[in-house]
C-alpha cells in the first residue's frame, strides 16, 4: 500500500485515482477547480461514468481517498505523483503543455525527495525530457518521473482499469520503472517497460490507429453504398480475420471525444515539426473531417431542402455511457441541419435529463416527446435507450418517418413492410414512404 496524489481530477484523474483507491493505496486527488472538489467532498462525482459513483463512495468511507484543491496537502506525503491534467489542442494542432507545467509548478516545491512523478496525461513525444528539466530546476532537487499512459475509454473506464490490456511504463531508470509497476499488483495486465519517448509514442500511435480503423471503414461504407453492398457484413468478415481484429470496425458519423481527434492532430503536428510527411496520417483526419457533411448530404438528397423542417436529433455524446459531449460528431450534424434552416430539437439519455444547455438547441426529455411532430429524425450516439426504440414506434410520432441512422443502430430488415424512410451508414436505403 502506497501513498499517492493525483493532480488533475478530470476523466483520466478520477478513474485513476479511485481505482488506485480501490488496489489498496491511499490516494489523494487534487484539482485547480473548487466547484469539482467541493462536490467530490460532498460525495458527488462531476462526471457520468458507469461503476465509478460506487468505488468512490466504498473507498471515501474507508479513508483511502480524499480530495483537495492545496498542491502541498496533496503531494507532501506522496510517494507517488500522478499528473493528469488535459492537454487540449492548441490552434496550431500541437498539445497545449501549460496545463502540465503549471500543474508541475505547483507541486514541486512539496515534493518528497524520493517521490515519484507519473505522467498519464497524452503528450506528445520528447515531453519527457522537457518535464523532468522543469521538475528538477523547480523542486531544486533531482526528481525522478516515469511516463505510464492511460488507454481508458470513457464508458468502460473502471473495466479498463481493472482489465487492460498491457500496462506500459516509460523510464530511463529501472527503480521508479518498478516503483510504478508495483502500484499495478493487483491487476492481472502484461507490462512493457521501455524508455519515455518509446511509451509516449505507444500512446499516440494506438490512438491513430484506433482512429484509421474508423476512418478506413467509414471510406469502405461510402463505397458500400455505391456498390450495394453492406458494410456491417463487410465489417464482420474483416473482423473475422485475427490480423484486423473484429474492434473498432462500426462505420458511422466518425469518430469525436476528448482523444481521438486531438491526439491525431497532435500526432500530425509532431511529424511536421520534424518534417515527416505522413500522407495516411492526414487521410485519417480528413475522412473524419468530412464525415458529418457525407452523412448530411442523404438528408439533402431525400428532401432537396430542410428549410423550416422540424428535425430530431437523438444522442448528442461523442458516444453512449459518458455524458462528454467534447469534439461530439452530433455537433457538427446540428451545425449542419441549422445551416440548411431545420428546427432542431435534441434528445440524449443523460444530457437531456442533465438540465444543463447544450449548443443553443431545445433538448426533449424522451424520445417520444423529440419525435412528435417530426420530419426527420438523426440519430447520431448508439445509446441503447435509443437501439431498445423500436423502428415501428417512429412513425407513430413523427408528422412523416424519415430515419436517418449515424450509427447503424437498427438492422435494415427491421424496416420492411413500415411506413418509413430509413437511411444508415453503409447499408441499403428502405424506402417504405
Ligand atoms: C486529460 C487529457 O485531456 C488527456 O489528453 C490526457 O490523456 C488525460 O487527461 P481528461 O481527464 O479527459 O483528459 O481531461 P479533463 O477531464 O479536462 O481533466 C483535466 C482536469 O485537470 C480538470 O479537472 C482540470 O480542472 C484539472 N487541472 C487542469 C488542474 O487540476 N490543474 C491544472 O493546472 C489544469
Ligand atoms: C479513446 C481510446 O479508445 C482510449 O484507449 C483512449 O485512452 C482514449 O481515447 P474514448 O475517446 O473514450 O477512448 O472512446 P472510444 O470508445 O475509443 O470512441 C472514440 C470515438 O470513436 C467515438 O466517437 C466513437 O463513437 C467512435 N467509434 C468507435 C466509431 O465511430 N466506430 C468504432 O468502431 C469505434
């Protein structure tokens, strides 16, 4: 059992720190943002992520997790720091770093002498060597850091806490490399243990990959359609073969979220900065760039015009089971039905009934409610309130059943024999009106 801090208590920072918590260390989460800490004092988590309100709750009670907003409470005891503060992009696409240097600014006149610093925040390759030079001239003293990165997906993060698939751990020097390895006991993951640029770069090329999946299998849904074909079929057979692997094949309205479409900017930055052309890099930001506007272009091809159309659009998250909205596709959708002069009304399972307001749109409660009256609906997030809907109820609400399915959500024989129009990704158009 170890005594850690984390400095950041966003996405990353919470479900780090409350599974650590979890493992047995007594950990300390600390945040530049009072509202969230007091609220995490209160007992109430600032996020939506399934299974995590309980581990909070369970490890606060035991005294094995507290929160702060004092940089000196929260690292003067650690052994272990955990710095997991964003690294949003910035206009030029590199990753902003001055959330982390403040972060380490903060914390290192407080540092114990032999703690470890841990970087899970996604920065982009050689940030390693730049940090630990403003560690030691800040904290007046050698400091040893480690760079492990998180591969957390929002929705699923404490099942991908518990069950990752590898644990990867960057250092030039093998005791904190260790120190760090032993934090993991408990879970049953293999550990790569490299130098920090190697971990750094393991982080951004997953990510890009991940993304080039997505991208490569919306461009096949495109030419699905063109041909006939259907590409959730296509997707399967891939899937089928163990050299792609059946993951991250869904074709849809591309990929969004506080991840993907900034760390492959960041990647592009990079390797411009060191002038490397990376052309299937670009493809994978641009295929994804466009997306929205293809998807867009079946609704303007079925109506010609969406002037004064009433339009709902169901799910506004990047993706189900988180309530982040960040770099959502459904965004630039909404942009695009407003631009064309549609009268958006949105609906989302947890973003709805969340009271907040979101991108100047009216949000419905249910669905039947952002349904009624409709001309067209646009589903955009999987949730599975939204799949459990049956097709069948559509028209029922809507003034005339247009679907137009982003996410793949029903299977296409769902439709025959309904008085409906139902258009998805990659897949044959049913046209029942
Ligand atoms: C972030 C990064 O965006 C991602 O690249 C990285 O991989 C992990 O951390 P996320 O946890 O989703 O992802 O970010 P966010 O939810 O924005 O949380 C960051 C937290 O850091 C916020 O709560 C913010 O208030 C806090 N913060 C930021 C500090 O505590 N100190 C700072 O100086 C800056
Ligand atoms: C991602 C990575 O998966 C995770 O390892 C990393 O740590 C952080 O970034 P996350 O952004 O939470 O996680 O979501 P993910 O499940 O990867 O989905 C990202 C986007 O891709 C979503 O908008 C999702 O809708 C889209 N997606 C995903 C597809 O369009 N098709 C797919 O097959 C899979």
């Amino acid at each position: 059992m170890n005594k850690l801090a984390v400095i950041g208590a966003g996405y990353v920072g919470l479900v780090t720190g409350i599974c650590l918590a979890s493992c047995g260390h007594e950990v300390t989460c600390m945040d530049i943002d009072e509202c969230k800490i007091d609220q995490l004092k209160a007992g109430r988590l600032p996020l939506f992520e399934p299974g995590l309100q309980e581990l909070h709750d369970t490890n606060t009670a035991t005294g094995r997790l507290s929160f702060t907003t004092n940089p000196e409470k929260a690292v003067q005891h650690a052994e272990g720091v955990f710095i997991a503060v964003g690294t949003p992009p910035r206009k030029d696409g590199g990753a902003d770093l001055s959330y982390i240097h403040n972060a380490i600014q903060s914390i290192a006149p407080f540092l114990q002498k032999d703690s470890v610093i841990i970087m899970k925040s996604t920065v982009p390759v050689g940030t390693h060597a730049d940090v630990k030079k403003l560690l030691d001239r800040t904290a007046g003293h050698p400091v040893r850091l480690v760079s492990n990165p998180e591969f957390l997906r929002e929705g699923s993060a404490v099942n991908d806490f518990f069950y990752s698939d590898r644990i990867v751990i960057g250092s030039n020097d093998p005791s904190p490399a260790s120190f760090v390895e032993q934090l993991y006991h408990s879970i049953p993951s293999p550990v790569i243990h490299t130098d920090p640029q190697t971990a750094e770069m393991i982080k951004y090329s997953s990510n890009a990959f991940l993304a080039a999946k997505i991208s490569f299998i919306n461009e096949m849904a495109a030419l699905c359609e063109a041909e006939g074909a259907d590409i959730s079929m296509v997707a399967a057979g891939m899937g089928m073969d163990k050299r792609i692997g059946e993951h991250f094949l869904k074709a849809g309205i591309g990929y969004g979220g506080s991840c993907f479409p900034k760390d492959t900017t960041a990647l592009l930055y990079s390797a411009a900065q060191q002038n490397i052309t990376v052309p299937l890099l670009s493809s994978i930001h641009e295929v994804n760039r466009r997306q929205p506007r293809v998807f867009i272009k079946k609704v303007l091809d079925r109506f010609g015009s969406i002037e004064g159309k009433k339009a709902a659009v169901l799910g506004l998250t990047f993706k189900p089971n988180t309530d982040d909205l960040r770099r959502s596709p459904s965004r630039e959708i909404i942009n695009l039905l407003v631009e064309e002069g549609a009268m958006v009304t949105g609906y989302d399972p947890v973003v709805s009934v969340s009271g907040k307001r979101v991108w100047q749109i009216p949000l419905a409660q249910t669905m039947e409610e952002a349904l009624t009256g409709a001309d067209l609906a646009v589903i955009c997030t999987e949730w599975k309130e939204i799949i459990d809907f049956p097709l069948h109820c559509y028209p029922l609400y809507m003034k005339e059943a247009n679907i137009f399915d982003g996410r793949n959500c029903y299977p296409v024989s769902q439709a025959r024999g309904l008085p409906l129009f139902y258009s998805s990704v990659g897949r044959p158009v049913y046209k029942g009106i």
